[in-house]
C-alpha cells in the first residue's frame, strides 16, 4: 500500500517537474515563434505590395523613352554647370540681339524653404517618401537637396528686344527663372535701356 | 469494511496520477511535434522573404527611387514656373497716353507671390487717378496701388513757366500670386506660325549645348530665323 502510494505521487511529481521544466519552455519557444511567424507573414504582404507598386514603377521607367530621358536631366540635371548655363544665357542675350554688360554667378546653395508668411522654415529639399517637394507654395519636406544658383544678368537695349528675351529665358529647356527683373529709363524716349535680371537655375543631385 | 474503504481510496488516486504522468508525455510529444511544424513554418516564411526582396536589385531601387525624385522634383518647379513677360501686354493694354512709364521692378516673392513696381511720370494728380481707373482694367494689376509719389517743380523764369514744369513721379505697386503669370507653351499664346516653332527649337538647341549651335553648320540659318521670328513679333 505504502509503496503503491509512493510510486503514485512520485509520478505527480515527475509530471509536474516535466510540465514546468519541459513543457512550458517549449510553450514559451513555440509562442516566440508564432510571433516571428505573425510578423514574417506581414512582411512578406508588405514586400508583395512594395514589389507590386515597384514593380510598377519599373515599368513607367522602362516607358520612359532615352530622349525623355535626355529632356528630364536637361531640365533638372544632377549638378549645374555655371559656364554652360552663363553661355546659355549669353546665347539668348545674343540671339535676342541685346548687349551683354555683366553677368555673375552666386553659389550653388540647398533651396531654402518658406512658411507661407514668409519666414524661413528650412534650406532645402524633396521628401522622397511623400514626393511632396513644396507645399504652400515652397519647397518643403527633408531628403534630396534640390540646388538652386543664381545670376545677375544686366544687359542693354530695346524695349521688344528684352521682350522677346524674357520670353526665350521663360521657355528655355531648362529653368532659367527669373526672380527680379529691374529697369530705368534715364532720359525720356530713350530707346536703348539697362536692364538688370536676378536668374535661377535648379539641380538635384543623385545619391 | 474499514478494508474496503481504504483500497478504493488508492484507486482513486492510481488513476489521477497515472492520468496526468501520461497526458504529460503526451503534452510533450505534442508540444514538440507543434513546435517543429511552427519552425518549418518560420523557416518556409524566411526563405520567401529573402526571394521576395532578391526580386529587385537596390541598385534597381536606388535608380526608380532617383528618376521618381527627378520628375516629381521636375513637376513641382513646372507647376510653380512663372512667366514675367506676360506682365508687359498686360500693362501695354491699359496705359494712357498722357501718362510715361519710366522704370519697372519685378520681385519673385518667397511666399510663391510676385511684386511688381511701375514706375510712372505724369503731370497732374488727375492723369494718375484716370491710369489707376485704367489699371482696374487688368487681368494681372487690377489692384494696383500708387503706393509713393513725388511732386517736383522745375526751375523757371516765372510763375506760368513753373506750372509748365511741374512733373509727378508716382509708383503703382501690386502683389499677386504667381499662378496668374503662370508659364504657358508659346503655341497657347499665340495663334502661329512657323517662325515661332523655328525659334523655340533654336531656343532648346541653345539650351543644351553651345557646341552644338557653334559647331552646326545650320547656325547661321537658325539665327536669321530667330531674328525674323523676333520682328514678327515685334
């Protein structure tokens, strides 16, 4: 009876020394794993869902045509290049038939942002994630740094000539903005005028 | 009796105990039979993980990722482009003809606006009131202001020859937003012409290289269309 009793609570006790010593660890084993699990399977939905929409992308890409290509790095190529942008801006006073006096080129400087107040919230940048580049009417966000340089331009002649070269500097095939713009006859019907010009020009780089 | 009594106390007990030692083993079998398809699971879901994110390169990312910048970078300045020139038919349309625009300042405000400064010379108050009425006419400088003016007389021998010398200097100033000076493609401006065609591919050549225009052979042809594209406009 004694050892019959002995034996049965022997077995109690090894049971319970398994249940806690075997059994609960691997619980706690198998409970970490469902999680992995849980977050492996929202991972792969969401690198699904990134390679569709990249996928996508990759496609809009691939349609893009060399010359498109050409245009858009034309328009906002990765560095801006003074001389070139200085020769341009030559080539239309010219063509235009004005006379170039001066023509001085700033820094290459990060685009600075603007509240709609207009004080400075940050210098610079496009928000890659968002594709949010201004937002009331400035650059906004933080990532790629969008460069901006400017010139002052002064140039001579007549009224349609600078005319005709605002035009040709507005539907340049790269931005050549024009942020002041400034003139002052000095003597009445005077048919030559100065004419001073503050221009930009943008650049983003790549990575 | 009292025998009886005891064994089926033991009984009782034999079972409970021996119920749970082996629903223990079993538990752990269990357990670790679950625990191994729960692992081949996990390991499945790595390796589909890993051949989802070999699908594309990063080098694939990064250069989507930069040409997506580019053209929305691209947009942004497109869309927040302006046009000043538009401003002088503007003003061309309402100026009197007794009133003699001197001088102009065009600023690119920082809040996306634009100020511009007329600079005029007139010889009465009354000239200035009737151009201002004149600018209420004006798609871009409707709400002008004359925001400064200065009234001088010259020097003469006498008093009828003061009156004649008197001239006003005034300053109409507006600020408005950009969006209304907006670039537009020359072919929505204006109703035409090859000539203008001719010029904006001259233009857009000039823009890209000046090698290009130099060493061309077609320069000269392309500049002679430019300057009568110029008059044309004109």
């Amino acid at each position: 009876m004694r050892f019959q009793l002995g034996i049965q609570i022997t077995l109690l006790v090894v049971a319970l020394i398994i249940a806690f010593s075997v059994v609960k660890p691997k619980i706690d084993s198998i409970s970490i794993d469902q999680n992995e699990v849980a977050g492996y399977k929202a991972a792969i939905e969401n690198i699904g869902r990134y390679n569709q929409h990249l996928q996508t992308l990759v496609n809009q890409a691939n349609a893009l045509s060399s010359y498109d290509r050409s245009v858009l790095e034309r328009y906002l190529p990765k560095e801006i290049d003074a001389t070139l942008v200085a020769s341009d801006i030559s080539n239309i006073v010219s063509r235009n038939r004005l006379l170039l006096l001066d023509i001085v080129p700033g820094e290459v400087l990060p685009v600075t942002v603007y509240s709609a107040d207009g004080q400075v919230v940050e210098t610079s940048a496009y928000d890659p994630n968002t594709g949010a580049l201004m937002s009331d009417g400035s650059f906004g966000g933080q990532g790629d740094s969008l460069m901006v340089q400017q010139f002052e331009v002064e140039v001579v002649g007549t009224y349609e000539q600078m005319k005709a070269m605002l035009s040709d500097l507005e539907r340049n095939a790269y931005p050549l903005k024009i942020v002041e713009f400034e003139f002052e006859l000095e003597e009445v019907n005077a048919s030559l005028v100065q004419y001073s010009l503050l221009l930009e020009t943008y650049a983003l780089p790549a990575n | 009796m009292q025998r009886t009594k005891g064994t089926r106390r033991i009984y009782v007990l034999a079972y409970i105990s021996y119920i749970v030692f082996f629903s223990t083993l079993f538990s752990v079998i269990g357990v670790y039979v679950y625990g191994a398809i729960v692992s081949r699971d996990l390991s499945s879901l790595r390796e589909q993980l890993v051949v989802e994110k070999q699908r594309f390169s990063i080098e694939d990312i990064d250069n989507i990722e930069q040409l997506h910048n580019r053209l929305a970078a691209a947009e942004e300045l497109l869309n927040h482009s302006s046009a000043p020139s538009r401003i002088f038919d503007d003003v061309e349309a309402i100026v009197a003809s007794n009133i003699y625009f001197s001088g102009m300042q065009y600023k690119h405000l920082p809040n996306n606006q634009f100020q511009v400064d007329l600079i005029g010379q007139a010889d009465n108050f009354t000239e200035i009131i009737s151009q201002r009425n004149l600018l209420g006419n004006s798609s871009l400088l409707r709400d002008a202001k004359v925001v400064e003016y200065d009234y001088s007389v010259g020097e003469g021998e006498n008093a009828n020859n003061l009156l004649g010398l008197a001239t006003l200097s005034f300053v109409f100033s507006d600020t408005r937003d950009i969006s209304s000076i907006a670039y537009m493609p020359e072919e929505a401006i204006v109703n035409t012409q090859s000539e203008v065609e001719t010029e904006n591919v001259v233009i857009v050549d000039s823009a890209t290289s000046t090698t290009e225009t130099v060493d061309s052979s077609d320069t000269d042809s392309e500049e002679s269309s430019t300057a009568t594209s110029t008059e044309v406009i004109q």
